[in-house]
C-alpha cells in the first residue's frame, strides 16, 4: 500500500509564472486535501474534494489558485502568476470517508515552492 | 484567538527519558477531534494518535498517549522512552463539528520542534 505522492518535491519558478503540482492519494480514499504550510507555521487548509466534487474553499484560496480532482483519484492544484507570498510547502492528504470509522487524513512529503 | 496552541517553540530531551508535549484548544463546539502529526525533515506529516471529544479514556498508541484534560482545554502528547527518531515537529490539530460530514478541516498548531540528544 503506498501512501500520498506528490510530484514534483520542489519547484522553482520566476515571479507571474504559472505552476501545476500533481497529488496521488491512497488508493480508495475518496476524500482529498489540500493544505499550506509557510516557515514556522503549522498547515492551513486550502481545500477538499469528495470523489471528484470541490466541497470546500478556504479564503485563502485566491483567484489565482484552482484545484481540480477530474476522475476522483488524482488531483492537481495550479497557482496562475505565481507572486513571492507564494512560497510555502504545498501537502496534500487523503482519507476514507466510511460510516462508523475515524476519518484519519494520510499526508503526502509536500510541494516546496519557491518564487524568485 | 488561536484556536490551537503550542507554547513550546523548541524542546531538547535526553534519549530514553519521557518527554511532554504541550497543546491547548478553543472552541465551543461540544463535538470535536484532536490529533496528532510528526512531521520529520522529510516532510511528510505521519499521523500519530487520536483524542475524540467524547471518548472517557486518554488514547494510547505504543509509546505515544494523550494527557485529554477537556475541562482545561489540553491535550497534551506524552512520548516515553524517547529515541532518536523521535527528532522531528510536532504539531496537534483540531476537527470541530465531528458529527458534521460536511466539516473536514484540520486546524493546525504552529507546532514544537523536538530535538532527543544522544
């Protein structure tokens, strides 16, 4: 049983560049997360999909950020030109949303992204 | 107000002696989760242990509990005979609204960075 990927581990990219960053949760998990984490703070949530609906999106969730989970397994987040306040570790986390059972969230190592 | 707290920026412990982690909470929902993350310098967050609102018991998970004292609003992690892998951050997390299926957002404490000297 693997755990969360995500792809790639790090990202460098100039100021109003666009960045695409891919997550591939559990197997079978049908609940999907995005979170931020910026130097010395604890993740905030961006973020989550049940299969393939968006049901929740934090404020901090600009414009200029869209995520999308097309077949209910993957999922990609996009932050279209991109700014410096930007930069943080992007985790992305999976649970399996049954009936009767702990809804535990399973993170992935994250996207480090760094805006020059 | 911070809704998750963690007082302890850094903390250094000896391997093999037990170590506490503090965490307080607010919040005025009746019905709510409290976890636990390590996250080592890998990254990844690898979650630890479980405290619900509702559960009598503190939750046990190896040489991981939780010191639940809901009346004062803390749950606070206990790590016995430290090792080395144990250097990492922590950070203690809340779900509210648990009976909410709708509610799945974790809020996270700033977190508490545990050093184990050999």
């Amino acid at each position: 049983d693997t755990g969360v990927s995500q792809d790639p581990r790090h990202k460098i990219t100039k100021r109003g560049q666009n960045v695409t960053f891919r997550c591939d949760p559990i197997s079978e998990h049908n609940r999907l997360y995005w979170y931020r984490q910026t130097l010395g703070q604890g993740p905030e949530f961006l973020t989550y999909f049940q299969n393939e609906a968006q049901l929740e999106k934090s404020r901090l969730l600009s414009d200029r950020f869209s995520a999308e989970r097309p077949k209910g397994s993957f999922s990609t987040l996009e932050i279209q030109r991109t700014e410096q306040g930007d930069s943080a570790m992007y985790l992305c986390a999976s649970s399996l949303l049954l009936a009767g059972v702990l809804n535990i969230q399973y993170f992935g190592a994250g996207t480090r992204l760094s805006v020059l | 107000a911070q809704k998750i707290t963690q007082t302890q920026p850094g903390m250094f412990v000896q391997e093999k002696e037990a170590v506490t982690l503090d965490c307080t909470y607010d919040t005025s929902d009746p019905s709510y989760g409290l976890f636990w993350y390590k996250q080592p310098s890998s990254g990844e967050m690898i979650f630890l242990i479980y405290q619900g609102s509702y559960d009598q018991q503190n939750a046990t998970e190896g040489r991981y509990s939780l010191n639940f004292q809901k009346a004062r609003k803390s749950a606070n992690l206990v790590i016995s005979a430290s090792q080395l892998g144990d250097s990492a951050m922590y950070f203690c997390a809340m779900r509210e609204s648990l009976a909410n299926f709708g509610n799945e957002k974790l809020t996270f404490g700033t977190g508490t960075r545990l050093t184990i000297i050999p």
